[in-house]
C-alpha cells in the first residue's frame, strides 16, 4: 500500500477553516483533480460534508465516529485503520481533514503540497513537514505558491 496526502497550506500551517478552505486556487484544485483520479480517496466526514457530494472518478472512502451517518456513493468506515485495511495493498489519496492527517502521519509515504506564500487565519493546521523525515523531490514555482512533492526519507 501507498499513502500520499494531497493539501494545500499557508505558510503559517493553515489548511481549513470553518470546514472549508479560505481560499480559492483554480490551478490547486486542477491539480488535486489530477493527482486523484481514477485513485481511491480516504477523507473525514467534515471534509466530505465540505465537498458535499462524492468525486467522479475516486472511490471515497470517509472515516466518522457517528454510526448514524451515510451518504450515497461512499464508503463508511469508523476508524482510520479500518479505511487502511478496506484499502490494502491499493495507491491511496488521503485528503483530509487535520485530524485524519494527524492520525495517519507516520503511515504517509508522499505528500502532495501546494504551498501557499501567504499566512491566513484558520482552524485546521497540517502537521509540520520535518526535513528531517521528509525530502523534496519536486518543485513547481508560481506565482504566490508553489507546487511541491516529498517522499519520506
């Protein structure tokens, strides 16, 4: 199995905030389009009511606590570790929220950053990319973000 988290983040950490993003970057959201595709997608319930609906082209599968919660087109599951064995042995996409982020950090082989050159005020943070454990193997410089790629050293 393969993890690969796929975000967007300021410079200050921010990644969410009120259950969305606070910001709008067409050519992030292509570039989540892309790396995603025809990928199954591990994401939390918060960030699922978030998009609202399932992505064409990804399986989804969404971590929630509330046994009561279902929506059509995904896949349920009550803990992090129950996605992973729903999905062994396949090339996962997990996107988001902080908390799944958080609970699955060390099982994370790439990460799939934009990185946003601005700080902005938010609720949901990443966790800190250690270069200790974390190499970059890719750079795409814009303006006002770049597109970076690490795997885990």
């Amino acid at each position: 199995m393969s993890l690969t988290v796929v975000a967007a983040v300021t410079a200050n950490g921010v990644i969410g905030r009120d259950n969305g993003m606070p910001w709008h970057l067409p050519e992030d959201l292509k570039r989540f389009r892309a790396l995603t595709m025809g990928r199954p997608m591990v994401m939390g319930r918060r960030t699922f009511d978030s998009i609202g609906r399932p992505l064409p082209g990804r399986r989804t599968v969404v971590v929630t606590r509330d046994a009561s919660w279902h929506h059509d087109g995904v896949e349920v599951v009550r803990s992090p570790a129950a996605a992973l064995e729903l999905l062994a042995g396949l090339d996962v996409v997990l996107a988001g929220g902080g908390e799944l982020y958080r609970q699955l950090w060390d099982d994370v082989d790439v990460l799939e950053i934009t990185h946003i050159d601005r700080e902005i005020d938010g609720d949901t943070r990443l966790p800190p990319i250690d270069p200790d454990r974390w190499v970059e193997t890719a750079r795409d410089d814009r303006d006002g973000f770049s597109f970076v790629s690490y795997r885990r050293r």
